[in-house]
C-alpha cells in the first residue's frame, strides 16, 4: 500500500490523536510526525515568549520614535 510523504501527513493530521495516527500508517512515519508536532509546539512557545519581550521593546521603541519625530516636526525639521 502506498502513503503520502511525511509533508503531506503532517499538513493534513498534525493534530490528530497517537492512536489514529497508528491505525492509519506505519510505525516510522507516526513517529515523524509526532515529532513535527514536538518542534511545532516548542516553536509556538517560545515565539510566545519572544513575541511578547518584543512587542513591549517595540513599543517603547515606537513611543520614543514619535517624540523624537514630533520634537523634530516642532523645529520645523522633516
């Protein structure tokens, strides 16, 4: 019986259930796929994280931006 590649699989079924996912294909491709689900869990975490260390940095980044260009646009600088 021929499967999809392992792309394909994990496009389709990343979320679906262990149990599933061994009914339906051979042993060595479930476990690339959990493993894709493994990075793709710790990505979404980290970039969590990261995200929101820089969102405030850009905040604050934006904030001092616009003063700086709104002191500038008082002295008649562009």
């Amino acid at each position: 019986m021929s499967y999809p590649n392992a792309i394909e699989i994990c496009r389709a079924e990343l979320f679906t259930k262990e149990v599933e996912l061994r009914e339906r294909y051979p042993g060595q491709m479930v476990e690339k796929v959990l493993r894709v689900r493994e990075m793709y869990n710790w990505f979404i975490e980290r970039a969590a994280t990261a995200y929101g260390k820089l969102n405030r940095v850009d905040l604050e980044d934006d904030r001092q931006y616009r003063s700086t260009k709104s002191s500038f646009s008082l002295h008649g600088y562009r």
